[in-house]
C-alpha cells in the first residue's frame, strides 16, 4: 500500500506542475522572438532605423520634425546591427550639431549631413567608409584630424 501511496504522490506532483505551467509552455525553453523584423523601419529617440533584408541597419534620417542638436546613434536593434548612414539621412538638417557614431558603423553615405548644422563628429571605431565632404557644414574641408576617431 506504501508503494501504490508513493506512485500516487509523484503523479498528483507531476500533474500540478503541468497544470501550473502557463498556456503555450513546454518542457523545452524557446529563445523569444526579436521584436525586430527584417524589411521593417522603427522610430527610436527620434531616428529612423530601417532593417535590410540582408539583417543589417541603415540609419535613414529623422523620425520627426524636430532633430535633436547631438545624435547618438544605436550600434544594434536586437540582433541586427547597424551598419549604414543611409544616403541624405541628416541632409538639411541645421539642428544637428554633434553626431556620435558607434563602432559598428562602416558607411557614412553620400550627403549623409551635408548642409546639416554638424560641428562635431565622434566616430567610435576606424573601420569606416566616408563618402561624403560634409559640403555646407561647418565641418567642409576641416582637417579629418580635427575629427575624434577612436579605436
């Protein structure tokens, strides 16, 4: 009878813990979603991220009217990273003072801040590609030196 009592216990134990288990679950952990999807663009403190169908991000320019003066751009969105300022992203945009470029950035677009208010340019690793002159900023023509690049 001690037995049969015992058997019964560990089957009314598993029972509960499946019971308890909310909907959806299983006995094997999932990694979760991203929230980010390829092909998709998202606002994030007033900046467009686009994710390319090839996984990496493009900066492409404001999300609003207002810009703020100093723009620190994100080096990833979830497991996508940011890659590209996008062609014309900040061109026009006179409040943009200071931009801050985190490492993983390999591509500072055409136009990217041309005609922009950029005085300031932070550039967090040496592995990037500028194939704009900033025409129209403050920074047109300025020695890269004066630039802070770091590694």
């Amino acid at each position: 009878m001690k037995n049969i009592n015992r058997i019964m216990s560990m089957f009314m134990s598993a029972l509960m813990l499946f019971i308890s288990l909310p909907s959806g679950a299983s006995a094997f952990y999932n990694e979760p979603k991203s929230i980010y999807e390829k092909g998709q663009t998202y606002s994030i403190n007033g900046i467009d991220y686009r994710i390319e169908e090839n996984g990496s991000v493009t900066v492409i320019g404001p999300s609003a009217e207002t810009v703020p003066e100093c723009l620190e751009f994100l080096s990833s969105l979830g497991e996508f990273t940011v890659r590209t300022i996008g062609v014309g992203a900040f061109y026009d945009y006179e409040a943009v003072k200071k931009v801050i470029i985190p490492e993983t950035v390999t591509t500072i677009s055409h136009r990217a801040f041309e005609y922009s208010g950029l005085t300031d340019i932070e550039i967090k690793g040496n592995n990037v590609s500028i194939s704009t002159n900033f025409q129209g900023t403050p920074l047109y023509k300025q020695s890269r030196d004066n630039w802070r690049i770091f590694s």
